[in-house]
C-alpha cells in the first residue's frame, strides 16, 4: 500500500474519533494538575489516569520520576509511550501534564475544572495548554494501533511535569538524568504553542528572566503613617519607573511576535492582612521576554538600579533575585528536518504553507536547542492559553493530530 493510501487510511480512521478525543479531553480537565508551586496537588493523578489507559492502548509506559518533596507521591511523574516503528530513529512528541491554576474564577462562564462542549469549542483549564497536545499526539498514535499501521519511524509520546513553574522537574530533570533518550537524528515536535491557521513552526524564542523585587521599609499603623515606611506605595512607583525599561532596550527582530523585548509585572504577594496596616513588606515579580542578543545580566542590572532609586526616594530598601534565568537557545535551522516533515504535513492536511519564525519564549523546546537537539514547536492554537474560559476546537484537535500521523510516517 502507498503511503498516500496509509495515510488516507490513518486520516479517515481519525475523523471517527471526536467523541474520543472530547471525552479524553473531559478527563484530563478534571485532573487537576496544578504544580504545588501554585498551590496545587501536581500531575499525579492526571499521570496515572494516561499510563493507565496507554498501557491499556497496548502501548510500553515508561515513568522518569523526578524527586519532589512538595507532592503526596514523593515524585513529580515523567511519562514516555512507545509506539514501536520501522526504524529506531524517533518522532518525539512532547506535552506538559501540568496546568496553570484557574485565576480569577468569577471570569469564567463555567466551572474551570469541568469540560463544556458549545460546538466546535471545548472549554476548561488545559484544554488548549497542553491537552491539546496530549489529546492530537495520543489520537494520531491510537490511529496506528488501531488499524495495525507500523509508522515509520518509533513514536515516543513525552508526557512531562512541570512546566509550568520552570521545568527542572520535567524537561530539564529529563535532560540532565536521561539525555540518552534523545538523538539529533530524532523529530522532536513541541505540540505547546503556534498559529490560529496552524501555520507558525517556532523555531527561535527570547530569553526568559523572571526576577523577584522584595521591598523592604516599616510597618505601623495605618492612622500614624510617619511612623512607617510604606513599602507597596514604593512598590507602585516602582513599577511605574520600570517601563523605562522598553526605551532602554528598544531593539526589534521581525522574526518574533512581538519583535522587541517585554517586561511585564505580573505576580504580587499578599502583604498585610488588615486594611489599617501600613505594609512593611511588598514582594512583586518581573516578567521578561528577551530578544536572543540582550544580555540578561544588563537588564538585571537595570532593573536593581532604576529600583533601587526610586526605593531610597521613599525609604525602603530593594532586593532584586532571578527566580528564572533562561538564555535563549540557538534557533532550530529553518530547514531541519523536523521543520520540513511539519511543513509537509500542514500542507497536506490544511492546505497552508507552514513558515518558521521566533515567538516571545517560553517552550520548553529550550532545553532541546541547549543541547543541540532541533526541535520544532507547533501546535494550532486558540490563543487562550493561561486565560479565564480557555478553550481548544476540537477541529483543531483532529487536523493536528492528522498532522502528527503524517509526521510518524516520514522516512
Ligand atoms: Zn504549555
């Protein structure tokens, strides 16, 4: 049989799986793997639902645990399925099995923990970020047990913790305690971030540096405020002062969306918890994404010295931590391989031309460019990741996993 006719075969048998893919959707969204870095219970249960279930798919599960005392299980679970194929080389399919947490829950229209179907959409936290990765890899996979279809190359299915808080317990811990699994003769498709039309294959991301700004001053009462020193009022002034910060770093790459640098206060920790107290304490975190040639020591030190001026203004004292610190990776080659097998397959199934291009940062397809290893991220998104009333179409969900099954028989 041709490998157009396997592929018809694969793709047909694909379209019968939308009620699947909704009810895996369902499950998985119920699960709620929020890291226990943002209070949550971890990936566990989640973990244990798909061995599970792959296992019983037929498939061989293999668990890369990584330590973590923060979780009931001891471990934060890293999960590879083998789809066994002609050749050893890989097609490496990587999703993250954690969640953000939902945020302010008055901004949904419905439960974030409960799948709602309303046509097309499929609404809940994690449907697009990252189940929509889970759920197209696993179908594409399921497609070839099911019809007996050896693909070409071995698929191996990655399914990681952690990324949502840094990686060092998904990716990194992978990496740096299993970098055997990986070759640069694999495919590694990131299925976590993309285009609406499916035609975005990132290649290239900023640089990540979360930082964390503690604020320092003296609490007292609120009606006696010459007493303290008021730390979230500098904190205001602060972050005020710190969109300088755009106009020192103004330079732009049209390879990424958007073509400069960000810096985005984003996290605030809870200070006192009185309304008549002035706050002596005042914790903030900056967000930044960085074009490739920034150096982050410099924007750093930017940060301390804009901070640390407008602080002595009003009598407090600033301490400024990386909490990440992640130098962008150099870029996938915009013909590897793994490049062309997506855009041949994207042109197959959705009749666009793919391009590759660079994006604000973020995928842990860093931790495979770090070590040589080209891998493409590529999804077709919603663009809701991370937002109230995350949704994933389950058009989508069928096109990109037609799209990965195109992938698993390229020679
Ligand atoms: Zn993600």
């Amino acid at each position: 049989m041709s490998q157009d006719d396997t592929f018809r075969r694969l793709s047909e048998r694909l379209a019968t799986y939308q009620q699947d893919m909704v009810d895996l959707q369902r499950e998985l969204v119920r699960r709620v793997a929020v890291g226990p870095e943002n209070d949550g219970p971890g990936e566990g249960a989640k973990a244990a639902f798909l061995r599970e279930l792959l296992q019983g798919w037929g498939l061989k599960v293999d668990n890369y645990p990584a330590p973590d005392d923060l979780v009931p299980e001891g471990a934060r679970p890293n999960l590879v399925a083998w789809l066994p194929g002609r050749r050893p080389e890989k097609v490496w399919v990587l999703s993250h099995l954690d969640v953000v947490p939902e945020g302010d829950v008055s901004l949904w229209h419905s439960d974030p923990f409960e799948l709602k179907v309303e046509g097309d959409r499929l609404y809940g936290r994690g449907t697009e970020d990252d189940h929509h990765g889970i759920v197209s890899s696993l179908m594409a996979a399921k497609a070839f047990l099911d019809l007996g279809i050896t693909p070409e190359r071995t698929v191996a299915l990655a399914l990681v913790a952690d990324e949502e808080t840094g990686s060092h317990l998904g990716l990194e811990f992978l990496m740096r305690e299993h970098r055997q699994l990986f070759s640069e003769h694999d495919l590694i498709i990131v299925p976590d971030a993309g285009s609406e039309d499916g035609t975005l294959i990132e290649v290239a991301e900023k640089s990540i540096l979360w930082l964390r700004l503690t604020l320092l001053g003296q609490q007292a009462h609120a009606s006696r405020p010459q007493l303290g020193r008021n730390t979230l009022r500098a904190c205001a002034h602060v972050i005020v002062a710190l969109e300088e910060l755009r106009r020192e770093f103004p330079s732009q790459d049209p390879l990424f969306r958007p073509p400069e640098s960000t810096f985005e206060p984003t996290r605030k920790e809870a200070n006192v918890g009185n309304i008549n107290t002035i706050p002596g304490r005042d914790v903030f975190y900056l967000d930044c994404r960085v074009l490739p040639e920034i150096d982050l020591e410099r924007v750093q030190e930017r940060v301390r010295a804009i901070g640390t001026e407008v602080a002595q203004r009003f009598g407090v004292t600033l301490e400024v931590e990386p909490v990440q610190d992640l130098r962008a990776a150099p870029a996938t080659a915009p013909e590897a391989p793994v490049v062309l097998a997506l855009q041949k397959a994207v042109r197959e199934v959705y009749g666009r031309e793919a391009k590759p291009g660079g994006i604000g940062g973020g995928t842990v397809a860093a931790f495979f460019r770090q070590q040589g290893l080209p891998a493409a991220v590529w999804m077709t998104v919603s663009d809701t990741a991370h937002s109230p009333n995350e949704f994933c179409l389950l058009s989508n969900l069928l096109g990109d996993a037609k799209v990965l099954a195109h992938v698993f028989l390229e020679k």
